[in-house]
C-alpha cells in the first residue's frame, strides 16, 4: 500500500513540474526511480536558476525571472548539442518590455555579471513601443521570436555588424536569408525616445545604441546565445528540455566549484 501510495505521488508531482510552466518540454520517465531523480534535478535547477538570478541583480534591471529561466534551459541545452564557444555569455531581448525600457541583457553566467543592460530596438511591423506580431518571413520587417547563436562580424551599411544564425525552425531559421544582424543604429537611443515617446524601429533586426555597438558585438560575438522573447506568443523549441539543462548546469557548477577549491 504504501508503495502505491509513494507512485501515486511520485507521478503526481511529475504531472504538476510538467503543467507549472507552459513552455518547459513535456517528458514521461521510463520508471519511478527516474521520476524521482528528475523531481530531484529540477528543484535543485530551480534553485539554482533562482540563485544566480539574484547573484546577477536580475530582479532590479527589470527582467522577469521565468524568461530568464527559459533562456538559461536554452543555453545549456545548446551548450550540450556542441553550438556554442566555451565563453559564457548568455543574451536576452525581452520583448515583454517597452521599447523605453532597458530590456537588452548580456550575462555572462561563470562570473554571475550583468555586463550590460541597454535599449534594443524591434521590427517596424511587430508594433509601436510594444512588440505583438512576429514572423520568419522574407520581407515581413518583424522581429523573429527565438534562439540564435551569434556568427560573424561584417562591415554592412549599418558599420559593424554581427550576423545571427537563428535556431528554431519555423520561428527564425531565416535570419540569415533576412539578413537579420545585430547592428549599431542612432533611431536606438534616449533622445529618439523623447521625440517620439518610443524607441525608433528596425526592420527585424534588434539593433543596438549606435555608441555601444562595438561594446555590444565584442562582448556577444563567438557563438553565443541571443534568445528573443515574448511570452504572449504561441511558441516552442527543441533547447527547452529542462532535464537536460539541469543536468548540464548542476555538472558545470560542479567543475567552477572544483577549480576554485
């Protein structure tokens, strides 16, 4: 009986860690055992998604812990599949937030430091100061929704620029056949905003401060993640295996806790 009642419970909280959180890839473990193993891993993945979210100062520069955990369980699900360099720069534009807001951050997760938080522009067609409509079309001038590993720098009509090879099929697997960069742009910057209550806007590309351009790319270049983020739109990935991250995150802890020892 009071195995039944242990499996009952076990399946339980599996369900519940699967319906909490939309987006987070369903999974069915092959046996109990595995099932408490992962109930296991995810909470101490949560807590250390929590941790680290704190220890960056994540709370004060406005972004929402749940999209950086969707963008963290990204990164390290393509840390596993071998995309990505060895620097640990994770990169977020939370298109949650308003144009006015400072919704660009670049962490850089082995020494917990937000490097930068700034503006970043979105699509002219994907809405005014707050973004709505995204698409992977030629020609559409929205913002695409998703992961990117960051390819290489070029000289284009916006100066130097950095290509981005989008990851999610059917989201923006044509960044590079829309020519979607991250470039420097004057329209993104505190005194477009007072002209026009807004920043200015992009034709897809999430253009960053014309001053901080450089600043931007040499911190972000290397095949490094760049996720895109809007939580109102219907979307999916094949880099939100949460299992996976844990994994992944909880071994790479242990590495960084052993060199420092």
């Amino acid at each position: 009986m009071k195995k039944q009642i242990l499996g009952i419970a076990a399946i339980f909280l599996v369900g519940m860690s699967i319906v909490g959180t939309s987006w987070k890839a369903v999974e069915l473990p092959q046996t109990q055992q595995q099932a408490v193993k992962n109930i296991a891993a995810d909470s101490l993945y949560n807590q250390y998604i929590t941790n680290l979210y704190h220890s960056v100062h994540l709370d004060s520069a406005g972004l929402n812990e749940q999209v950086f955990e969707k963008a963290l369980t990204g990164f390290y699900n393509m840390k596993y599949s071998g995309l990505l360099s060895a620097k640990s720069i994770l990169t977020i534009a939370d298109f949650d937030q308003e144009s006015t807001k400072k919704r660009l951050y670049i962490i850089d997760l082995d020494h917990k430091k937000l490097l930068m938080n700034t503006w970043v522009a979105h699509g002219q067609n994907s809405g005014g100061d707050k973004p709505a409509h995204f698409s992977n079309n030629m020609s559409s001038n929205q913002s695409s929704l998703g992961f990117y590993v960051t390819g290489e720098i070029y000289y284009g009509k916006h100066g130097r620029s950095l290509r981005l090879d989008g990851m999610d099929q059917g989201f923006n697997n044509k960044a590079r056949e829309r020519s979607i960069v991250v470039h420097g742009a004057d329209y993104v910057s505190q005194q477009t905003i007072n002209e026009l209550g807004r920043l200015g806007r992009s034709q897809g590309c999430p253009a960053v401060p014309a001053k901080l351009a450089d600043q931007v790319i040499n911190s972000i270049s290397d095949h490094t993640v760049l996720f895109i983020n809007n939580s109102d739109q219907p979307y999916h990935s094949s880099f939100l295996n949460e299992t996976l991250a844990a994994s992944v995150a909880l071994n790479q802890e242990q590495v960084l806790a052993a060199q420092v020892d």
